[in-house]
C-alpha cells in the first residue's frame, strides 16, 4: 500500500494526516534571526515561550496564536512562509518534493526515532522567558538555516 505522504500532495491531505507529518522536533519553535541584507536566515537556541522544552511539544497548541500571534499556522499560511521552517522539517521536505529522513516515525515506526536521532530541541533549547533581553538573540545563533 502507498504511503499518504507520497501520493497527496500537503493540500490533499486529511487533518489527521497533516497533524501525523510533524515529527516534534520542536526546532520551528526556536527564535530566528534574518540578515536583512542577504535574507539569510539563522536558528538560534533560544525557544518560544510556549515550548515544553522536555517534550519538545506546544504547552498551548490549540490556542497558541493568542499568546504568540507570530506564530506560523502552518496550515493556513502560504507555502512561501515555509523557509522559515529547518530544512529537516517534514511539511518544508514535502512541499519542496524531498523524502522524510529515516528517523521521522511514520518511516521508523518508533516514537523516539526523532529524539535518538538528536533531531529534538530539548538537548540544547532555553526558554525566551531566561533571556534577559530578546534583543541579545545574536548571541544565540546556532547555525544558518538553508
Ligand atoms: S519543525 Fe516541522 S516537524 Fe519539527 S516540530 Fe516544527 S512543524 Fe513539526
Ligand atoms: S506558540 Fe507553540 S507552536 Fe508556536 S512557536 Fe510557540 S511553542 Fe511553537
């Protein structure tokens, strides 16, 4: 039988398929930085209020946008907002035609494939809330985001 995932395209897909695609990694949840010269984009440590920095998960999923109204509904967004999302990230793989990596759990089967793989947050992830000053997030770049 054809996997979902290959055969649907994101807007074809059923909720409950959408929702199955997140992996939790928690890594769109942390704070970027863009370079307003070149648009280049970095990923710092530093995470969303809102971040359950232990399960990687949203401790306010449903009514998130309330408390964080930049955060990206990915299902109603344009596709053009999906740079902002890590490269590893399962909607930016499939909308850009790239297969999920071996440790996304509808390819492992296992839930803690993704934590194993080091792919979750929680390692290394602080809350914006022990940040002194948000305007200090230079200083937590971890990487740029390609
Ligand atoms: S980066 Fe993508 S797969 Fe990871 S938690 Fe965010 S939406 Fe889910
Ligand atoms: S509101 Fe929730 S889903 Fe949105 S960035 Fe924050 S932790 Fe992530």
């Amino acid at each position: 039988m054809s996997n979902f995932w290959e055969t649907k395209t994101l807007a074809e897909m059923s909720r409950d398929e959408w929702e199955s695609l997140c992996d939790g990694c928690g890594r769109c949840c942390l704070h970027k930085l863009e370079d307003e010269d070149t648009g280049d984009i970095y990923i710092t440590s530093v995470a969303c209020k809102l971040l359950d920095l232990k399960t990687c998960r949203c401790k306010n999923y449903t009514e998130r946008t309330r408390f964080v109204p930049d955060c990206l509904e990915l299902h109603s967004v344009g596709f053009e907002q999906y740079e902002w999302l890590p490269k590893t990230c399962a909607y930016r793989l499939l909308h850009e035609k790239r297969p999920l990596f071996s440790w996304h759990p509808l390819i492992s089967k296992r839930e803690n494939s993704v934590k194993k793989s080091g792919m979750m947050v929680s390692g290394y992830a602080i809350s914006e809330t022990t940040v002194k000053d948000v305007d200090d997030l230079e200083d937590y770049v971890l990487e740029l985001q390609t």
